[in-house]
C-alpha cells in the first residue's frame, strides 16, 4: 500500500446550523422545566428563598438569558464537532460524546469548585444534573441530525 494511502485523513466537520440551533432550544428549554422542578431545593442550596429571584433594578433578564442560550449553542458546537471527529455521526455517538464531555470537564471543574466552596452537593447534582441532561439531548439531536 502506498505512504500517501496509509497517512491518516483529516475528518470533515460539518456544521450543521439547523442541528445545533434545535439542540441548543432543546437545552434551553429543559433547563426551564428542570430548574422549575428543582426550584425549592436549588434555592436552598444557594442558601436562598424564593423571592430572591424576584425582578431586580440591577439585574437584566433578557441578558442572563441570552448568555445561557449562547452558552448552549456553543456547547452543542462543541459536541457536535467532536462527535464528529470521533466516527460515524449518530445519536448514540452524540450522547456518548456529550457523557464524556460532561465528565471530563463539568462534573469535574463543579465537583471542585463544590468542595472548596463548600457548597452542599445536593447543589450540585441539581446543577450537574442538569448539565448531563442537557448535553446528552444535545449529543442526540446533533448526532443524529446529519448534513
């Protein structure tokens, strides 16, 4: 076999624009009814009551939800590239890859973080979580959205 046919090929990264937007909504809108659902004990993690959230002067909503939206769609790029890189694009790929992301960078840096702060871990599995929920419906949708 010729050298040239033995060197490695480079992976062709798709970006899939449509993909990523759906699972970043997606994400979006898990992260609405997971913190609904986990309101109470989140709160009390944050050593706080409901009416901390309440409508502040200082505070701008539509920022704080466009930097988690950003947030979401750069995260759903970041899985689906490296989906990508890993094989043939499937949702199942997409899932394991988001799995992997989530526990070599978020459950770990949270984890940390947690312990030093002292913050109590039901904390974190509420906001962890979440994450590992989100990502891995991210994996499935860019996984499974092909070009």
């Amino acid at each position: 076999m010729p050298a040239r046919e033995m060197e490695a090929r480079e992976p062709e990264i798709v970006i899939n624009y449509l993909a990523i937007a759906g699972a970043a909504v997606a994400c979006f809108i898990l992260e609405i009814i997971w913190f609904g659902y986990f309101m109470r004990p989140w709160l009390s993690g944050l050593g706080e009551c409901s009416g901390w959230y309440a409508p502040k002067a200082h505070v701008n909503p539509v920022f704080q939800f466009s930097i988690a939206f950003v947030s979401q769609l750069v995260i759903a790029t970041g899985v689906s590239f490296v989906t990508q890189l890993t094989g043939v694009q499937t949702a199942l790929r997409g899932m394991g890859t988001a799995a992997c992301l989530w526990f070599a960078f978020v459950l770990t840096i949270w984890a940390t973080e947690y312990s030093f702060e002292l913050r109590p871990m039901s904390q974190l599995g509420i906001n962890a979580g979440f994450w590992l929920l989100g990502m891995l419906a991210m994996g499935a949708i860019v996984g499974a959205w092909k070009h």
